[in-house]
C-alpha cells in the first residue's frame, strides 16, 4: 500500500468485479446500437480502459477535459477545456467519469449534451458519493457507493498524484 494512505478501499480484484458488472448491464442495454464512447479526462482513464476492453459492442471514442470552479454559492461551473471531436447529433452518448460528488459537473455535462441533439445521454461512474449530491444529477450505471471520504488511486488523484494506483485508498488526512 502507498505510505500516503490510510487505507485500501477497493482492491484490484473488486475494482475487476466492478467493471464485469457494469460491462455486462452495458452490453445488455446497448445491444445492437453503436454508441459514442466519451471520458472525462484524466480520472476516466484506468476505469475507462479497463470497462471497454469487456464491451462487446461496435463503438466509436471520445474525450472530453473540463474543469470546475465551485464558488462561495451553491452555484458551480463547469468550463469544457477539451470538446469532443465527432458529432454526437442523433447518437447514443454514454459519458465514462470516475466519481460522482455534488453532482454539478455531471450535471453541468449532461446539460450541454442535450442542447446537441443526443439519441440518448447516460453516464457511467465508478463511485458515487451520494451523501455529498448537491445537483439534481443521478448516473444510471454506478460501479459503488461509498462514504464522504478523499479517495485517490485507478485515475482518482489529489493535486495529480496517486492517479497510476492500481487499487483506490482513503488518503491520511495530514496528507491534505
Ligand atoms: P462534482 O462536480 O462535485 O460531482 O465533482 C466531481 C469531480 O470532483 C470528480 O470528477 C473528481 O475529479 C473530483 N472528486 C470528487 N471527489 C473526489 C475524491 O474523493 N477523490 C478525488 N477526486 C474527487
Ligand atoms: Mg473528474
């Protein structure tokens, strides 16, 4: 384990399980379709690899960089830094993100697809911080629920660091 954390939270082998299952509910609901494929960079990148490699289905790859600014209000937003370079227009759109948190970037994402004429718009995430959702924003395919805790490792990082970690951890707090 990293001298940095305080715990494994999900080891190799769940984080394996994980990806099965939700490849499996994916190839079931998209069977026969060819949906866009788009990750939230950097945090989709192990998990987004890791997913696609169990989809047996004719897909095409994007990504998208965003960042977000979360101010004093309750108000966040999210600015695309990086847009996705195939036309989603008339598409089945399923977006690939490491975490879901107070939501807003999800939602702030989910909002701009739609405004593009999508087929249809869903998002797939590793782990879901449900205690912490702020936006009204719930991802169909979720991988696990977890805590309130920092988590870093499999793409997640705290100041870009721990995100090669094959496995997720609780970072020690004197860490942040
Ligand atoms: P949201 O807009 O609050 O849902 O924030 C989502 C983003 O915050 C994620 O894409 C992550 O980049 C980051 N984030 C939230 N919680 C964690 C965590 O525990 N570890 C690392 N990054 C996190
Ligand atoms: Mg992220």
């Amino acid at each position: 384990m990293h001298k940095d954390l305080k715990k494994i939270l999900v080891d190799e082998k769940k984080i394996e399980d994980i990806c099965l299952k939700l490849a499996s509910k994916i190839n079931q609901d998209y069977k026969g379709k060819k949906p866009i494929i788009i990750g939230v960079l950097k945090g989709c990148q192990p998990f987004m690899s890791d997913l696609l490699k169990k989809l047996d289905l004719d897909c095409e790859l994007d990504y998208i960089v965003c960042s977000s600014y979360v101010g004093a209000s309750s108000s966040g937003f999210v600015e695309l830094k990086k847009d996705v370079q195939l036309s989603v227009k008339e598409r089945d759109v399923i977006l690939i993100e490491d975490i879901v948190d107070t939501g807003r970037t999800l939602k702030m994402l989910e909002e701009i697809f739609k405004t593009r004429h999508v087929k249809s718009f869903e998002v797939v995430v590793l782990f879901d911080k449900k205690a912490a959702r702020i936006a009204d924003f719930n991802p169909k395919y979720v991988g696990m629920e977890i805590g309130n805790d920092f988590i870093v490792g499999y793409g997640l990082d705290y100041n870009e660091n721990y995100r090669n970690l094959p496995y997720v951890g609780i970072l020690k707090e004197n860490i942040y």
